[in-house]
C-alpha cells in the first residue's frame, strides 16, 4: 500500500510538471510579437492623363446614349436582329500623356452579344487599334492573341511587316531544316514563294510532298505570325512542329498540323491591320495613345435571334498605363 502511494505521488508530480509544459507551449503559440514601422503617403491631386467627352454620335436616341461620369462614361445602345451593328464616334478621348490602353475586367450579365470591339480611331477616321471586350460571347480573357492570313503577308512582302529574322527571301531549307532530308525539292523555295503553293509548287498534290507544300503555307504564315505579333505560338514551337511533322512521313500528321496552324491564322484576324504598320496587341489587348484627341467606335456582332425586351449589361474598365506597356487588370476592391 505504502508502495502505491508512492507510485501514484510520482504520477501526479508528472501529470503536474505535463499539464505546466502544456500552458508554457499554450503562451509561446498564443503570443505575438508585434514590430510597426511609420510610413507615409502623401496623396495630392493632378491632371488625369484622359478625358472622356460625347463624341459626334454620341447622342441618337433611340439608337445610342452617351453620358459622361465623373470616373469615365456610359453607353446605351439598341440592338437588332442584323448581324452587325456599328455605333460610329459615339465617344471621344482627349489624351495628355503617353498613354498605354487596354480593356480589363470585362464582366457580363446575359449572353446576347458574340462579339464586341472598341474602335479606337484618330479625328482624320484612321484606325488605331481594335481593342476586344467581348470575343465569342465571352468576356475578353487575358490571353487575348493576334494573327493575320497568308494572304497578308503574301501582299505586304517587305521588312515590315515581315520579320527581319525571317525575311521574304529566307529559303525554307534554312527554316525547317527537315527539307533538307525529306522533299529536298522545296529546301530552296522562299519563304515568300511558300504563300503561292501548291498551285507554284513542284511536288503533285495528292502526293506526301504536296501535302507538306500546303503544310509550309500555313507554316510560314504561322512563323511571321508568331514573330511580329502576340500569337499563340513562339517561332522555335512553329519550327519544331513543322519540322517533325515533315520527318514523320504521315500524311495525316502533316495535313493536322496544317489545319491546327490554318486554325490559329484564322482565329485571330479580327486584331490584324493592314498595312506596312501595324498594332502590336499584346496579351490583355492594348495600344499607345500619343497626347491628341482620339474617338471610340463600338462594333457588336449580335447573337441572334434576338427578342424584344432582352437586355444585357457589361461592365468593363478602360485603362491607361502612364509608365510602360503592361497590361494588369484591376485588383480586387472589397465594399
């Protein structure tokens, strides 16, 4: 018995010396260690680098409303059963500092509209880019690309806008170097001569040959794509694919890449300008604004048919970067 004291004395003395550790490790986990360090913000108040102003169009009741708000502006538009609709000039900007412009946080609340673009035009009606807000009933994403068909680059065949690394006169031998082993014929055709096959090539069409020849047409356009604009696509990826493609001897790896490059060309046109010069859009879709006076054009592309009474509503900000060419979308903001 006296034993057993003893024992359950030296439990308690553990089961106390435990419980002890237990609130000392409570305290460690519990505690805080707080250091502050001052900062200052200093806030004043300067010129807006734009202005929003009703354009020549802005009011046509009952097609187009235009109203200008302390943070930037609204628009109301009508919409028909017509595949497109253009609201020309319906808004103006007066720009007073290098501007970077793009379109982010594009939220909708139905699904009645496929498409929709902001022109961004000078005051002489030149277009100065095209910035999407809705593209396939979607909110603009991002990633939004470029590109632009082989027939542009087939009738713009000079240094620009083909890249200077992949000029027009660049044998496709030296590009896709599996020419060189496989349809040795075509190794010193150009890049540019690329754009004419088949019709100018020397291989039959129903041939392996002949289906590589319709490969390099969207090959190429696809590499001056990915060179000069925000495409889908790096030109090392385009060169890699093309050339193991050629090297694999299937007619039916060859005629799906050239339809997965057709695809890409094709896809992104809408954000292609004609011209010796053209916009570079890059991924969150933006453009340069040099201090003037410039005029926004809304371009919809309905989805139709449509019923009287629907609506749909879509909030977007417009933003302007006044130090570089980065696009970020607007942070979430509680309350």
């Amino acid at each position: 018995m006296f034993t057993e004291k003893i024992r359950n004395a030296k439990y308690s003395r553990i089961a106390l010396i435990l419980m002890f550790m237990a609130l000392a490790i409570s305290v460690l986990v519990l505690a805080d260690v707080v250091y502050y360090y001052k900062g200052v913000i200093t806030a004043t108040v300067s010129q807006a680098p734009l202005t929003f102003f009703p354009g020549p169009n802005g009011y046509v009741p009952p097609y187009i409303a235009t109203s200008i708000t302390p943070t930037g502006f609204s628009l109301t538009i009508q919409l028909t059963n017509a595949s497109y609709a253009y609201y020309y000039q319906v808004l103006g900007m007066n720009v007073y500092s290098w501007c970077w412009l793009y379109v982010t946080n594009v939220t909708v609340s139905n699904e009645l509209i496929n498409n929709l673009w902001l022109y961004i035009t000078t005051p002489q009606n030149q277009t100065y880019c095209i910035l999407p807000v809705i593209y396939k009933a979607m909110p603009t994403p991002l990633q939004t690309y470029q590109s632009c068909t082989a027939g542009y680059w087939k009738n713009h065949a000079s240094i620009p806008p083909w890249s200077s690394q992949y000029p027009p006169n660049e044998t496709l031998g030296s590009v896709f170097t599996a020419l060189n082993q496989y349809c040795t014929e075509l190794s010193n055709y150009t890049l540019l001569q690329a754009l004419y096959f088949p019709s100018e090539g020397p291989y039959k069409p129903s041939s392996y040959c002949g289906k590589v020849e319709l490969l390099l047409f969207q090959a190429v356009t696809a590499l001056e794509n990915s060179a000069t604009m925000n495409y889908p696509l790096t030109s090392d990826e385009v060169i890699t694919m093309t050339n193991n493609a050629i090297s694999s001897t299937n007619i039916t790896e060859v005629t799906n890449l050239q339809n997965y490059f057709n695809q890409l060309n094709e896809e992104y046109e809408y954000a292609c300008s004609p011209g010796s010069h053209y916009v570079i859009i890059p991924p969150t879709t933006g453009c340069t604004l040099q201090p003037g006076t410039y005029y926004i054009s809304v371009f919809v592309q309905p989805i139709i048919p449509l019923y009287i009474g629907q609506s749909e509503s879509i909030d977007f900000y417009l933003a302007c970067n006044v130090v570089n060419n980065e696009s970020i979308p607007l942070p979430p903001v509680a309350g």
